[in-house]
C-alpha cells in the first residue's frame, strides 16, 4: 500500500514538473539511496532479468518460484530441487520448483520437461574433483552414495540417495565435488536444452518478476503521459 501511495505520489509531482529530467532530478537520490541496500548482494543473470531486477529494488535475493513446504497431511504441490548456477564468474546456490499440473490414482506429475539426453554414471569413491563447470544445464538425480559440493563463497551442500540437483553453472570458476563416505556413486544425468538469454520471454513468470513487469508498464504509462499533457499544454498556450 505504502508503495502503491508512493507511486501515484511521485506521478503527480511529475505531472506538475512538466518535464522528467527534472523530476529524475528530484527524486533520483532517494531511489539511489533506496536501491543501494542490498544492491551489492545482487547478481544480475539475463536468465532471468526481472527477477534479478527485483533484487536491485531491494526485494531481497531472487529464489525462483519459492513456496512453502507441504505439510505432512497433504500432498505436496511441486517438486523442489536445489539449483546450482552461474553470475558469469562464481557459481552460487538457489532453489527452484517444478509445480505438479496433473495427478491421479498414479501420482502427481510437472509438465514434460523437455531433454536432449540421458546418461548412466558410475564414479569411484575416491572421487574428488577440483573447479568444473556443469557441461550443460542438467538434473542429477542420486541413487546412491553421498557426496559433497562447494563453491567459491566457501557454501556447500550434500546430496544422498533420492537427493536431485540441477546445474547450470557453465561458466566462471564452478564448483569442486568430492565423495563422502567412498562409496561407488550411481547417478543418472539428464541433459536440459540451453535456455539462452531470451528464454526468460516466453517463461512462466514469478508472482515476482510479474510485479516487476506490471511496475515497468505503470511507470512507461506514467512517463507517456505526463509527456503528452506537457505537450498538449504547450500546445494550448501557443494558441
């Protein structure tokens, strides 16, 4: 509500300035100030643009499509997987779901996700691999085993049977992987098309970056206007 009051607000202060440099002017500091919080925790990804933008505006981290967990008396409503990824130079930790859209006698089901590959994987339990990349954007489900992963923050995270991870960190400096227990580890890895920078156009949006685009359109409808009752004044006192 404060925000929305914020914003008619700072439309009518801009109606009467005539112009929008000079409210920029005016109001830039404050929006500087505002946005300066917790910008430095923010890494902007073209993955996913307004979500990352949400950010800046000191919405918090970005998470995906977060929801609470289901209680133990009803049945859940997504499938949730930690998410390994990329800013370009460091791979970091998130948290991304898969809603359930279909269900029956035989359980609930996502969408068809789609998949350009699947591969069987054995690795010995002296496995400790140094900095890597993910070859691709794929889910790693773990059948068996336990191991350990961490990233350049010094964050890590453990995977054991039933555990699933999507990696998408293919640049940067990655992440290191070891075995835990030396145990030989079966997995299986399902490679995922490449998103690409554009992908996010035609993604299913958050309720997040939904509120971001909505904020965009008010404020482009709000600049578009203001300028035409500029000219139209304008206009009006030639005459």
């Amino acid at each position: 509500i404060n925000l929305a009051q914020g914003l008619f607000a700072w439309m009518g202060r801009m109606r009467t300035e005539w112009s929008l440099k000079a409210g920029l002017r005016r109001h830039l500091p404050y929006l500087v100030c505002l946005t300066s919080v917790n910008a430095a925790k923010c890494h902007f990804s073209w993955r996913r643009p307004l979500c990352s933008l949400s950010c800046k505006l000191s919405l918090g981290p970005c998470h995906g499509m977060m929801h609470h967990a289901p209680s133990k008396k009803m049945p859940p409503t997504e499938w949730r997987m930690v998410r390994l990824y990329d800013d370009g130079a460091e791979s970091l930790w998130d948290t991304v779901t898969y809603p359930f859209t279909s269900g029956g006698e035989i359980g609930r089901m996502t969408d068809r996700l789609p998949c350009e590959g699947v591969w069987l994987r054995w690795t010995a339990g002296s496995y400790d691999y140094k900095w890597h990349n993910a070859p691709q954007r794929q889910i790693i489900a773990t059948l068996n085993g336990h191991v350990e992963a961490h990233v350049g923050n010094g964050e890590k995270k453990q995977f054991g049977p039933g555990d699933v991870l999507l990696a998408e960190d293919t640049q940067g400096r990655g992440h290191c992987t070891k075995s835990l227990d030396g145990v030989g580890r079966w997995s299986i890895f399902i490679a995922l098309p490449e998103g690409g920078r554009w992908a996010w156009l035609w993604a299913r949006p958050t309720t997040r970056e939904a509120f971001v685009l909505i904020l965009i359109v008010v404020l482009l409808v709000a600049y578009l206007m203001s300028r035409l009752f500029w000219h139209q004044s304008k206009a009006h006192m030639k005459h």
